[in-house]
C-alpha cells in the first residue's frame, strides 16, 4: 500500500535481522516480550509501521515501513538504541554476560523489499518458529 507525506509517496519496506552482544540467546521468557513491547513503543513514537516482527533466542527479523526521510542505520539507531537502553536497565542480571554498555551487537543485516517478494519475507519471517 502506498504511502504519503507532504513531499512524497512512497512503498519502502525493510527486511532487518539483527543480534544480541555474542549473539547470546537471551531473547526468551520476559526478555523477549519486553523486547517486543519496545520495538513497538519505538515503532510507533517514529511513525513506523511493523509489517511483520519475529523474535528468535538468538536474533531478531523485523520488517518495517518508514518514511522516506528515515536511512535504514537510523531506523537501527532507533530501535536498537531505545531498546537496548532500557532492557539494560529493567536486567541488570544480564550484565553478567552482556559486557559494556550496549545490549544488541553492533551491525544488523538489512534488505528492501517490493511487493513481489514481500509475501516471502513475510512467509519467510513467520515459518522461523518452525525451527525451534
């Protein structure tokens, strides 16, 4: 679906896949509802729109419409930095194994999407539950 702002219309979607520090397979239980929750906060308070959202114990798949005036590395800087800030907070007990300041790796995985390959991804990001 075709979106508008003041300048533009627009259809852009992201496909982004991104890791916890050591890629450590902490996103279960509390964590990775928690998680959720701020990837949606996050979303929302930026004007984004989740297209479809899965979140495994060792990585996340996140597709999302932005804006055109959103870069994907700072749809990233969004995300993963509110995120990552404040599941620091709420789990000190993961300090333990998460050193230093951040919560999620650096770097992410990220590919754009029309519609013709959209019903994959969104296949592709559904059936992950599969494997586990």
């Amino acid at each position: 679906m075709k979106k508008r702002t003041s300048n533009a219309t627009y259809d852009i979607q992201y496909h982004f896949v991104w890791i916890p520090k050591y890629r450590k397979r902490v996103l279960v239980g509390g964590i990775r509802e928690r998680v959720k929750e701020l990837l949606e906060e996050g979303a929302e308070i930026n004007s984004f729109e989740i297209m479809e959202l899965n979140i495994q114990p060792d990585h996340v798949h996140l597709l999302v419409s932005a804006k055109p005036r959103y870069s994907p590395s700072e749809i990233m800087r969004l995300l993963k930095g509110g995120s990552s800030r404040r599941i620091r907070e709420e789990h000190p007990e993961l300090e333990e194994f998460l050193w230093g300041d951040s919560f999620w790796a650096d770097g992410y995985y990220v590919s754009t999407h029309s519609k013709v390959t959209e019903e994959v991804v969104r296949r592709y990001i559904k059936e992950q539950d599969k494997d586990r």
